[in-house]
C-alpha cells in the first residue's frame, strides 16, 4: 500500500510540473482576391507556435501583358484582435514591368495577442492588401484594395 501511495504522489507530482495549456495550433490559409485592376492568387499564411510566415503569392494585372511603371507598392495587412499591422510591405521603383508580380515572402516568430500567446486564426479579424502604382497614362498616383480575408464574425 506504501508503494501505491508513494507511486500515486510521483504520478500527481509529474502531472503538476507538466504544462497542459499549451496548444499546438498550426493554421495554413491560401487565399486569393482581386480588386478592379488586379487578381492575386495563392497567397500563404501559416501559422504555428514557433513561426509566422506569410507571402509566395502571384498578382496579375488585368487585360495587361505588358504594363511599365516608375513606382509599384504592396502592404499586406492583418487585422488581428481589431489592430491593423502591416505584415508585409515591398517597393520597386524604376521603370518596371508590374503586370504579373510576385508577393515576395516573410517569415518570423510566431505572431502573439496582448497576452503574449500565439495567435489563433480566431483572432484575425480580416487580410487585405493594398496596391499603389504610378498610372503613367492618368499621371497620378493610383491605390486598390485586395480583400483576401475576413472572420465569420466581420461579416455579422
């Protein structure tokens, strides 16, 4: 009965130093969308505990085979918890052919909430991207918005 006893104290002990909170979540999203002048196709956001990694997308331009620029920008967004961070952000400049485009990609530690834990999908609210480039034929300045992503919850 000792034995038993002092086996049942052994058992609780381990079950106290071990961590049942942690979670194992992974999420890996594939999205595409498009605004008037664009279609962006296979854009990737994984998420583990450890990592975020974000990007790998193809942004084609309508209609164009061929479309030369001075300026092209991309920001993707990640509305997480109701704050807009910029997850993404790349620049060309120089007279560039932009009518099909590749995201880039970025990869870093897992992204974490106000409490300093990983986040889950639950807590992205929605993914855009906005897209600025120089319309030489309209000479200004032209922005879309791709919608990519928005949580059941946004859409109530």
């Amino acid at each position: 009965m000792r034995i038993l006893s002092l086996a049942v104290i052994l058992l609780l002990l381990f079950l106290i130093g071990c961590d049942v909170s942690k979670s194992n979540s992974n999420f890996y999203l594939s999205l595409m969308g498009e605004s008037e002048n664009w279609r962006l196709k296979n854009y990737e956001i994984e998420l583990t505990d450890q990592t975020f990694r974000a990007g790998n997308g193809t942004l084609d331009m309508k209609g164009q085979e061929k479309y030369v620029t001075d300026t092209f920008y991309i920001e993707v967004h990640a509305v997480i918890n109701e704050k807009d961070n910029i997850i993404q952000a790349s620049v060309k400049n120089g007279k560039v052919d932009i009518s099909e485009e590749r995201t880039g990609s970025t990869k870093g530690d897992s992204l974490v909430n106000h409490e300093g834990k990983p986040i889950s999908l639950e807590e992205i609210n929605n993914i855009y991207v906005v897209l600025e480039w120089w319309d030489d034929r309209k000479k200004k300045k032209v922005k879309e918005v791709i919608e990519l992503y928005r949580s059941s919850s946004e859409w109530t």
